[in-house]
C-alpha cells in the first residue's frame, strides 16, 4: 500500500512537472512537493468517493464510456486541487480537461505498474 503511494506520488509528481511548461499551467516554485501531496490525497479521497458512484453511469453504458467517466472524474480533481493549493494555478478550460487527460493516463499507468 505504501509502495503504490510513493509510486503514485512520484508519478503525478512527474506529471505536474511536465504540465508547469505549459503557459496555462503554472506552479509555483517549490510547491511540487505540497501540490502532488494534495493531488495524491484528493485523488484517493474525492477519486474513491466519485469512483463509488460512478458504476450507475458505467453500468447503464454497458462499460462504453468508463473512460469518459475516469477521465471526467480526474478533471474534477485536478479543478478541486487548483481551488485547494495556493501554489496551482490552471487557467483556461482546455487546460484543465487536458490536464485530467494527463491525470487519467497518468493513473492508468500506475494501475499497470502496481497490481
């Protein structure tokens, strides 16, 4: 369980550097370590919590659209973790929902990486 955390921390770690050189993005200097903090704890808390209620709309779908609903999902956290960190700040709607597209590959890969 410990391992998954540090692995996710590192990876959305990572993840948050690469999105800070885009101009819409922008995180501030020494805040990477509080904002992935954050993610990870938004991530596990607010993505369990919409995860749970997210099976009525996979399961009337036929399992279609899971991806639309995680990728969803990962927009309203990255947008909770914008509006709880000082140090995160998205501009622009496009940036967000790439952002949460970054975010959901970015969970996927973990999940690959940690069974």
């Amino acid at each position: 369980m410990i391992i998954k955390f540090l692995i996710t921390g590192l990876t959305y770690a990572l993840l948050l550097y690469i999105l800070s050189q885009f101009k819409n993005f922008s995180l501030r200097s020494g805040g990477l370590l509080v904002v992935t903090l954050i993610l990870v704890f938004v991530d596990w808390l607010l993505g369990t919590v919409l995860g749970f209620f997210a099976w009525i709309p996979k399961v009337l779908t036929l399992g279609l659209l899971n991806p639309i609903i995680d990728w969803f999902i990962k927009v309203i956290i990255f947008w909770v973790t914008d509006k709880l960190s000082d140090s995160l700040k998205i501009t622009g709607l496009w940036m967000l929902w790439g952002s949460g597209l970054a975010l959901a590959i970015a969970s996927y890969v973990v999940s690959l990486l940690v069974k």
